[in-house]
C-alpha cells in the first residue's frame, strides 16, 4: 500500500498489495482507499499500454491518456473528452481551465503523478533488460 497524498484534509492509499490487485485481460485494477477509514474513494483500471480509467464512487469517469509521442505527457480527462490536467516529465503540471472547480483535482493530480512514475520506472527497466539479456 502506498500512500498518495491529502484529499479534502484526508490521506489516500493506493491498494498494490496482491490480495487487492485483480488481473483480467491484459488490465490491472486498483483500489484507492482512505487511509483513516480504510473506504474505497475511487477504482482505476489500467490496461497494458499505460491507459487508465478512474472511478469514483459518485460515478464520475476520468481517463489517463499519453499525449506525446514520447510518452512524456500524460493527460487526465473527462467524459466529454476535455483535458483537465497534463504531467510532463520531471514532474511539472499543468491545469487547464476545466479543471479548476473538478472536486477531485486533488485525486487526479496525485494518481497522475503516481502513474507517470511507475510508467517512467517500467521505461527504465524495459530499457535496462535487453542490455543485461
């Protein structure tokens, strides 16, 4: 379990522990708990390519999409498909103006910076093995 950050004063987990991770094809889900209550605040489904769907518990969807050729920006958005916030390599973030009231802009931005790292380190070691190999 990791913990991710503040939401609305609270602290958030992210559930990787095997018991709470469920494989399907070629997808990974996730569980996001609050950390005092041990609740699910939110559910993320990630597919092989690094794509991810988010949903909280209120029904809202938000998909984490790559917007770059590099795979160095990655987008959450909405269900209209409207960009809310980018994370660019080396952490940097970028709101976008339909993002500035979204109640769960905190969830979003932590989860992102939370998926782009784990994408960057699976980079590195897909990189790394075929030079030990």
């Amino acid at each position: 379990m990791a913990t991710l950050g503040p939401k609305n004063g609270r602290t958030f987990s992210l559930c990787t522990n095997l018991s709470n991770v469920q494989n399907e094809v070629a997808s990974i889900k996730f569980t996001i708990l609050d950390l005092d209550s041990q609740s699910e605040l939110a559910i993320i489904k990630r597919s092989m390519s690094g794509q991810s769907t988010l949903f909280t518990l209120d029904g809202r969807e938000y998909r984490w999409r790559c917007k770059s050729f590099w795979r160095d920006v990655w987008t959450w958005l909405n269900n209209e498909d409207t960009p809310l916030l980018h994370l660019m390599r080396g952490s940097r973030v970028q709101l976008e103006p339909a993002a500035q009231d979204l109640p769960d802009l905190a969830l979003l931005a932590t989860v992102g910076w939370y998926l782009h790292k784990q994408q960057e380190e699976e980079a590195t070691v897909a990189a790394i093995v075929p030079i030990i190999g």
